[in-house]
C-alpha cells in the first residue's frame, strides 16, 4: 500500500518528526547541521590529521622506514 493510500484510508501509523530541537529544529538523521555533521565526520577528520601529520615528519626527514 503507498503512503497516499495508507493516509487516506486512515493506516498511517507513523508519528511526526519532533526531535533534536535542542541543537537544531531543522536536524534530521545525516542533517546538515554543524553538530551533526561534526559526529558524523568524526572518524574521517582525525583520520585527516594523523595523515597530514604523517606527511609533514616524512617531509622533514623522520621516516626511519
């Protein structure tokens, strides 16, 4: 049954979206805003800095491999 059918004939049993007001009234699951996206981007960001801290010590010279 589509969601328009189900509306019409009274199925739809989903509750409307009211979370996360506290950070932001437009956030939604992978939102946009600035708080979710630094959770989500977490992981890759230090994964950034421990490379780019990688590059600069093989710049200099300090790579013993």
């Amino acid at each position: 049954m589509g969601l328009e059918k189900a509306i019409i004939h009274g199925k739809e049993y989903r509750k409307p979206y009211t979370g996360a007001k506290a950070v932001s009234r437009s956030c939604r699951n992978h939102g946009g805003c600035q708080w979710c996206e630094e959770n989500r981007k977490y992981r890759y960001r230090k994964e950034n800095e421990k490379t780019a801290q990688m590059l600069a010590e093989y710049a200099k010279g300090g790579d013993d491999h």
